[in-house]
C-alpha cells in the first residue's frame, strides 16, 4: 500500500509517533511518503520504500507574515497523491493536516481520484487549541469528515467526544515502541562519564513547555538531595522552559547535579543510563517518552493525569503522584530509588508491558487494519 503521511518535524510526540510508524510500515513492505514542511526529527535516512516532499511557500510580499501554510499543504497532498498514486492519506494532529487532507480529497474526487483520510488525535489538537473558538468549528469539521479518526489514548477519545459533536467511532490505537531499538543495555562507561561515583540518575525528557512542568524535575531533584539520596538529574531536549528551570537549579543549589543534553536524537542511549524517568506533566494524553523509558526498563515517576494511568500502571511500572506535589513525587521517586529490589521488579515489568502491549508487532496491525478498511470503502 502507498500512504501518505503528514506530521509536524518538530521535536515533539505526534512528529516522532507518526516517523516511527512510517519506518516500521516501510519494514512490513508498505511505500510511505512523507509530506511535511521540513523533513521529520526522527526520519534520519531515506530508504527505498520512504519518501519525503518538502512543502513549500509562495514568496510574495502579501504572503510574508501570514503564509497560507494550509493551502499549500494541501495542494502538495494533492500533487502527491496524483503522481505517486498513494492508498490513503495519513494526517497526525487535527491542526492543520486534517483540514488540509480533507480538501485534497475532496479536490482529488472531483478529478475521479479516491483518497481516504486517516485522521490521528494526539493531544493538545483536542484538549488545548482545538477547543479554542478560533479553531474549534473547523477541527470539529475536518475530525467529522475524515473517512476514519484515531486517539492515542482512551482518555483523549474520551475528551474528543466531551468536547466536540462527533458522533461517529474513534478507533484507540496506542502510541508504540521499537523495542529493538528501545531496551536495556549496559552503557556503564557512559553511565560512569555521566554520574561518576554513587549516584543514581534520573532522566527527564521533553520540549520544555510549560505544560511539561520540567522545573518541578529540579524540584524533585533537591528533596532528593535533602533526603540524603545520591542523584544526578539529566535533561533531554530544549524549549521555553530550559532558562527558568536553569534558573531555578541554582536558586535550589543543585545546579551542579543537573544536566542540561539539549535535543538527542538517540536517546535511547541516555536512557540506558537511567534508573528512573520523571515525567510531572500538566496535561499528557499518553506519554511516549515515558513509554521509552519503559522499553528500556526504566521505572517511571509520572502524574496521575490524561492517559498516563493508561501506561503506567501504579505499583507495578513506576509509581503515579498528584499534579504539582513535588513532595509526592520526591517521596515516590526515593522509593524506587532506594530499594533495589523494587526498582529490578519494576524494570522487569517495564520491559515486559512495553513489549507485550505496545511493541511494534502489538500495534502497527491495528493501523493496517484501518487502512484496509477505508480503502475497500467500509468506513465511509
């Protein structure tokens, strides 16, 4: 089958679910297009069955401060689907690839071309600004006429039917993992580059938005430190967030067991080296780093909030707190950390949820499934 998939390049989960299933689709024999502004954070190398088109934009003076991004999306999705004959059209993220989808199908019928829509909810496209009455009719729309709808989490398609008129299914597929690329392995000389002696380290990982809550990892890190528990804290990625939680390490007096690593695209590499993964989110419709983490036996200290109890189940994989009680999430984190034989029984049951539940071979059938069917045309 030829796809097409469209995704934001940034540093960010539905970008990264969305390069990942494209991979793993080319490696079951499928031919994946990519159609975006710029080429995908985790694509890397070109294959012989992946594809990418850049999208571009007209330069012309009326055009440089409000740049018609959406049309020319679709008018690329278009042009694709013409001339590389593509099954379907795979958008992630309702703003603005489902509204540009849905016109390049509509476009593409009038032409006697038929090219379903597969629409994939990953998040703040629902719970943040699809809810906000700039957008909020058009997503309504463009979630309504996608030939199928996908959420990443039963509490997204929860809040999707709370929050918007759309009466017709939405399938759950969860967000996956490879777990060939993603699993425990001993990277002791970097572990010991790292954190040298004693310590143990934590790892959080994320765009540093403010709805990431990364500064309450600092706030963790120097109860931590109160309680006596020897911990280095390393920090992936980059954002709005890195120079206040920066900041704030020095106000805390940690700032010398903080590491700032900025965007890593083998992460797997650092997660190597974690004994625990912190993730104090505000909002988090699934939680793929976290998932990361787990495939890498990693237990994880997370929130109680959106689809994180989906994930992480309390006791077994890591332990869940209150959002914004950084003394809970210290005193859960210490737990872990402090007993040994928890921490190997939570790795375990990390490795094995991972593989079991949403490795590549758990999940990528379900996205193939959706695609057989609304291309026979049983979900129109």
């Amino acid at each position: 089958m030829k796809i097409g998939i469209t995704c934001f390049p940034l540093y960010g989960g539905s970008g990264v679910v969305a390069t990942e299933l494209g991979k793993a689709l080319a490696t079951r024999g499928h031919e994946i297009h990519f159609i975006s502004s710029a080429m995908p954070f985790r694509l890397g190398m070109l294959s012989e069955r992946i594809f990418f088109h850049e999208v571009g934009t007209m330069t012309y003076p009326l055009f440089e401060t409000y740049s018609p991004y959406t049309l020319a999306l679709t008018s690329k999705m278009v042009d694709v689907a013409r001339h590389e004959g593509l099954n379907v059209l795979h958008v992630h993220y309702a703003i603005p690839h489902a509204t540009s989808a849905v016109l390049a199908r509509d476009i593409l019928a009038s032409k006697g071309l038929r090219v379903p829509v597969v629409t994939t909810l990953h998040g703040t496209d629902i719970t943040l600004v699809g809810q906000d009455p700039t957008y909020k009719p058009v997503v309504e729309y463009s979630i309504n006429q996608s030939d199928a709808v996908t959420a990443v989490s039963d509490y997204l398609r929860r809040e999707t039917h709370a929050h918007f008129d759309v009466p017709g299914d939405i399938d759950v597929i969860p967000n996956f993992v490879d777990t060939v690329r993603f699993r425990p392995m001993n990277k002791g000389h970097f572990r010991a580059a790292i954190a040298p002696g004693c310590e143990k380290v934590m790892v959080h990982v994320s765009n540093f938005r403010p709805v990431k809550r990364t500064a309450d990892t600092v706030e963790v890190l120097a109860r931590l430190r109160e309680m006596g528990v020897c911990v280095m804290l390393l920090l992936v990625g980059d954002g709005p967030d890195r120079r206040a939680c920066e900041e704030r390490a020095r106000e805390l007096g940690v700032h010398d067991r903080v590491r700032f690593l900025g965007k890593q695209d083998p992460v797997e590499e650092i997660l190597a080296v974690a004994d625990l993964f912190l993730m104090p989110s505000g909002s988090e419709t699934f939680g793929l780093a976290a998932l990361e983490a787990m495939a890498c036996g990693v237990p994880v200290v997370s929130t109680d909030i959106g689809g994180l109890p989906e994930l992480v189940i309390d006791g077994e994989t890591g332990l869940l707190a209150p959002l914004g009680d950084v003394d809970a999430q210290a005193m859960a984190a210490a737990r872990i950390l402090s007993d040994d034989a928890l921490h190997a029984r939570m790795a375990e049951a990390c490795v094995r949820r991972a593989h079991d539940v949403f490795g590549l071979d758990a999940v990528i059938p379900m996205y193939e499934a959706v695609y057989d069917a609304v291309v026979s045309g049983v979900r129109v």
